[in-house]
C-alpha cells in the first residue's frame, strides 16, 4: 500500500531563516506531489504540484520554493522566511497519468507544523 | 478557473441530530467531488467521494448527494457523534484540471 511521509512535523525559525520541508512518497511510481498551505486552521492554499522529477508549477508567488529531485520526493524550500510564512504545510500525492488531475483523490501527509518567530 | 463555495462555516448540532454542509461549484466540466475530514492538528483524510455519473452515495452514517444541473453537492451525515467533530472540506475536480479545488472549510461541532 501506499504511504506518505513528511517531516519535520513540527518546526520553529526565526524570520530571515532558511528553510527545508521534506515528503517523500512509498508504494507508487511516478505520483503527482504537490505542496498546501493551511493558514490559521482553515482553508487549503495549493503552494506547488509536481508531475515528475524536475518539473514544477507555482501557483503562489512567494518566497518559498519546491524541488523534486527524485521520483517520490518532494522539497519545499525557502531562503528567508516570513512571519507570514508561518503555517501547517501540508505534502499530498495523487495517481497521475503523466500530467496533474483534478478527478483522482488527494492524499495527505501529516504536515509540518511552521512557526516563524 | 473552478470556484467551490462551502457553507456554512461553522455548524453545531447535539450528539443524535443530523448535519448538513453545502457545497457548489463553477466549472461544468467537474466530475468528481471529494469530501475531506480533518480532525484538530491533523491531516485531512478523504471520508467520501462521488463522481457525476452518481446522484448518491452512502458509507454508513455519510451520504454524499450530487446535483449537476444546480452544481452543488452536499454532505449528510446522520445520528451526529462528538466524535465527527472536525473541520470538513468539500472539493470539485475534473481530469482536465491541475488539482482538486477546495472549499473553505466547515467546523463542524457535536455536542453531546
């Protein structure tokens, strides 16, 4: 079966830190991976998807960035952070068919908790 | 691009009642409609789905309706417990979409 896991689950920096989130995905080949935001407990913010290795789309802009350097893994980075950048990161994964779908179930990873002090 | 509208907001009802969230959305071309549930610091978690070649679905004390002509769907769910407290996200999506399209979420309390 299918599994996803993202870490760290939770993280506290200070503004003008850098950042790395890190998801990686087992039990399928060649997933869509994509990054949400959830702010203030509600709402889903779609950051970035993925539909392959190298290939990424932002649907935000903003200072953070993502990164897929192998088949089931997926980064979210930032340089510097925000004050506003402080939220529950949420990695999630889907079937694909070589291109992102909007009619395949999402699943979740745990989250990562970010606090930006 | 697709908008999903979510209402209400905030719903409370006591432990034995029913609840009801509506959802509606824009984009003709959507065919499936996921619901998410998400408990306090979680993950939401896909708890039922339904694609536009189905009016209803069922799983227990959830049913998912759908009406293509109006474009909404709703969530029911029957004989209420505190433990079906969460927040709930409907969503609309379609394989000519990128990804799923959420609502706004529903915090949804049962009182005992």
């Amino acid at each position: 079966s299918q599994t996803i896991h993202q870490w760290p689950a939770t993280l506290v920096q200070p503004v003008g830190s850098p950042l790395s989130l890190e998801c990686t995905v087992e039990g399928t080949s060649n997933p869509n991976l994509y990054w949400y935001r959830q702010a203030a407990g509600r709402g889903l913010q779609l950051l970035f998807y993925s539909v392959g290795i190298g290939q990424i789309s932002s649907e935000v802009p903003q200072n953070l960035s993502a990164s897929r350097p192998q088949d089931r893994q997926f980064i979210l980075s930032s340089k510097k952070l925000l004050l506003s950048d402080s939220g529950f990161y949420l990695c999630a994964w889907s079937v694909t068919q070589g291109f992102p779908r909007g009619d395949s179930p999402l699943h979740f990873g745990n989250g990562t908790r970010l606090t930006v002090t | 691009g697709e908008n999903v509208e979510q209402h209400p907001s905030t719903l409370s009802v006591q432990e034995g009642d029913s609840a009801v969230i509506k959802c509606t959305y824009s984009d003709s071309a959507s065919n499936y409609f996921p619901w998410y549930k998400q408990e306090l610091g979680k993950r939401p978690q896909l708890i039922i789905d339904i694609r536009s070649n189905v009016g209803e679905k069922k799983d227990q004390r959830i049913a998912v309706t759908l009406n293509k002509t109006a474009k909404h769907f709703s969530l029911h769910i029957t004989e209420t417990q505190p433990e079906d407290s969460a927040v709930y996200f409907c969503a609309a999506g379609s394989n000519s979409g990128y990804a799923l399209n959420f609502g706004k979420g529903t915090s949804l309390l049962v009182t005992p």
